[in-house]
C-alpha cells in the first residue's frame, strides 16, 4: 500500500517523464508547486518506489523513469477525467461537420483526425464487410478477354478483382448480365451473393442472356467473399517524432507489425465495450513492448462493429489521450447509426 506521499511523487515523475522524456529528479520534483517536500525525503520515496517496481533506474542517471507498472498503477488509479479542449472538440466535429455519407469514408476520416490530434499512430478496425449488402456491380472491359469486376457496397467499400471473359460472351450479353445482377442482387448480403445466384439470378439470365453457361463461369468464385475487416491507419511516420523510438531495429519491428493484418485484427477486435489500456508486455507483442495501445469500440443499433485505437510509446499522454478515443467512439457510434439509418 503507497501512502499518501509516495502517491504523489510517483505522480509528479509519470507526469514530468510524459512531457519530458528526461529521467525525473527529486530536485525536479520539489521545486513544482504542488510538492513540498525536502529533495532528500523525495529521494527516500524514489528509492522505495522502485524497489516496490513503479520506478526504474535507466543507467547511471541519478533520475528514475516510471516501470510498466507504475504506468498501470498511474492508469488504474491516479488519472483525473480529461476535458476535450476547444482545439480537441473542433477536432472530432470536424468528422462530423462534412458532408460524409459513406461508413467507409467516416472511418479514413476519424483516423485521419485522430492521428493529427494525438501524433502518435491511429488504428481504425472498420465493420465487417461480412455485414455488409451489395450496393452495386459493374463489369469493365479491360483488353481483349479481360475485365475488372466491381462490387460496391453499402457501407462505401469497393472490392474489385479482375475476371477472364470467354470471347463467346458479346459486349451486349455482358451489359445485360450486369443489369440483370443489379436488379436481381443490389441489398443481399455479400456473404449470400453465389447462393442468391444459384437459387434465382441463374434461371433469369438463362432466359435473357445466350451462352448463359459462360457467364456463369466467367463470375466462377469472384462472389464468394468471405468474411472481412479491414484496418485503417494513419500517422505511423509519428513513431519516427518520439525519441523512444530512435532505435532504427525497434521502428522496423513495430512498422513490420503493423503490416500483419492477420495479427492486427487479433489485438484490435474487443469483446468488451469501453476503454481498454495495454502498457508494454500486455500487448503480448515483443514489437510493442515498448508501446501502449489504447483502444474503444464504437456500434451500431447496439451491435458491436468495430474499434478505434491509438498506438504510441508507453511514455504517453494516457489521460488526453483516454479523453479524446473515449469521445470519439461515441461519437462515431452517433455518426454510423445515422447513417445506417439514412439507407
């Protein structure tokens, strides 16, 4: 148990260190006006401090930097409320003052700002392309034998593959086989699409459409979409900005981290709602141990759809940054419910 005093120095050091990045002194510490204790007794409190593990003595400097868990205490136990400045609030409404109509878009755009507002890494988990319907397919020629398959979704994303054209198809059978998916297609859930063609679209393009079998094969599996997030980032050029992060080996691991799509998914998708802190080696991660990632889900009618994260050094600003992700995913859950609402 910390007493009183102890609580308040290891306070000021996790504050000074945040801003600083400088081993914190009990010099530094008694000439702030909220500390009025001798250098010496600081000193006293220092040494106990890190022989308990809240503190850490980095080489021969005579000042201490906070441990993981002193940052974990910190977090748990001693951060206040932050509330959102003028700049931060204009920030988030910035989402929210254009005119976005599309999921897609207001999700590049809450990392975009995010990013710029913390200066450190934003990661945006956006909803599942699994949930999502089938707004619209066209079908371009490319060159001879050759086209571009496009589907657009409902929530703004384009998922676009290119598909072999057997020289049987004519130009005016591809161009009724797209009106025909449209018509027959547009609002069906894109993990549905190759049933509904099976069990409906294929006996109408039998009827409309010659050589009907080529264009069945031609489409083969390009509407089998599997389930699918996708993770939007920005700012990752800000982890070069913290000094922690001068070691160029640590940059590239964290940097080639962030290109695992597969592992990234894993630590962004949180079967809880709220605020969720994960200093250093709770990331489980050996490129993070010397990150916290702070994340927030946001929703839509109540259902779970995706998650907004900020990734920085574990010297970070933890109470603005807490303040700004927990504001912004509520937020964002308004913006998304009303777009779904508007389709």
């Amino acid at each position: 148990m910390l007493t009183d005093r102890q609580l308040l120095i290891l306070h000021a050091i996790v504050d000074d260190y945040i801003r600083s990045a400088e081993p914190v002194g009990s010099r530094s510490i008694s000439k702030r006006e909220d500390i009025t204790f001798s250098p010496a007794t600081i000193r006293n409190d220092m040494a106990d401090l890190e022989e308990l593990g809240f503190l850490e003595k980095p080489h021969s400097s005579a000042g201490r930097i906070p441990s993981q868990r002193g940052y974990r205490y910190y977090v748990d136990n001693l951060l206040m409320p932050h509330h959102l400045t003028d700049d931060e609030e204009s920030g988030i409404q910035s989402i929210f003052s254009e005119r976005i109509r599309e999921v897609e878009e207001a999700i590049q755009h809450s990392a975009r700002v995010l990013s710029n507002m913390t200066s450190y890494v934003s990661l945006v988990l956006g909803p599942e392309m699994f949930e999502a319907t089938l707004r619209s397919i066209q079908i371009i020629p490319l060159s001879k034998g050759s086209a571009i398959l496009i589907l657009v979704t409902n929530t703004g994303h384009v998922e676009n593959q290119t598909i072999s054209v057997p020289e049987s198809i004519e130009p005016t059978d591809l161009e009724r086989t797209v009106n025909i998916l449209n018509e027959r297609l547009m609002g069906v859930p894109l993990y549905k699409l190759r049933e509904k063609m099976e069990s409906e679209v294929k006996d109408v393009l039998r009827s409309h459409v010659r050589n009907y079998d080529h264009v069945l094969n031609m489409l083969g599996s390009s509407l089998e979409l599997e389930k699918a997030e996708k993770i939007f980032y920005s700012g990752k050029t800000n982890i070069l900005s913290q000094p922690e992060f001068r070691d160029v080996d640590k940059v590239r691991m964290i940097l080639n981290m962030l290109e695992e799509d597969e592992m990234m998914h894993q630590i962004l998708r949180s079967p809880t709602s709220g605020i969720q802190v994960r200093i250093g080696q709770e990331n489980n991660l050996e490129a993070f141990d010397s990150c916290s990632l702070i994340t927030a889900s946001y929703s839509i009618g109540g259902k779970h759809m995706g998650t907004i994260g900020i990734l920085g050094p574990t010297r970070m600003e933890y109470r603005r940054v807490i303040g700004v992700v927990d504001t912004l995913s509520k937020d964002l859950t308004k913006l998304l419910t009303n777009l779904y609402q508007q389709r």
